[in-house]
C-alpha cells in the first residue's frame, strides 16, 4: 500500500498537533542538524496516524512544517513592520494593494 504522495489537505488541529509533537520531540531527543532524528518523524507520523488519520511521510510533515515556519517570518516581517500596518484588536495588517503585491515580491 504505502504512503499517499498527494498533497494533503492539513486542519488547523492536525497542524497544531505537528507543531507540539515536534517541540515534544526535540526537547526529548534533541535535532540532527537542522532537522528532528528519524525515529522522532516515525513518531510524529504514528500520532498524525492515530488522532487524524493522517497517512504522511516525513517529507509531507516536513514540508508542512517548513510551510508553516515561512508564514512565521512573513508575519513576524510585518508585524515588526514600521508604519502601524498592524491592528492588534483585529489581528489584521492594513496594507494597500500595492503594498501587498510589493512585500509579494520580497516575501
């Protein structure tokens, strides 16, 4: 049978599971460069297994995570932003169109 190689679809839940499960792993068993030990991505794919049915590989994980930690420096970016494009009572930047097509092309 094996691992569906087809883009998955990930929920919020899932995704914060990824996310804790990975910390988990690398306060117990450390990081292997710049990347979690083989034996914890067998772990964190068991867990996707188990709470969401999730069958993934560990390139389908990672590439979710490297996903999720690109929207990360991108938010950070504008967050730190000068020019008050961030309302905190809305989480919302306010950027104009030109604005956005701009940071587009540098993000």
């Amino acid at each position: 049978m094996g691992v569906n190689k087809e883009r998955k679809n990930w929920s919020n839940a899932a995704l914060k599971c990824l996310l804790e499960t990975c910390i988990d792993e690398v306060n117990k068993e450390g990081r292997n460069g710049g990347s979690m030990y083989k034996t914890s991505w067998v772990r964190l794919g068991k867990t996707l297994k188990e709470q969401f049915g999730m069958d993934v590989n560990q390139k389908q994980m990672k590439n979710a995570f490297d996903n999720l930690k690109a929207k990360y420096v991108r938010w950070v970016y504008l967050r730190n932003k000068t020019g008050n494009i961030y309302n905190p009572q809305t989480n919302m930047f306010t950027l104009t169109d030109e604005e956005w097509e701009a940071f587009e092309k540098v993000c």
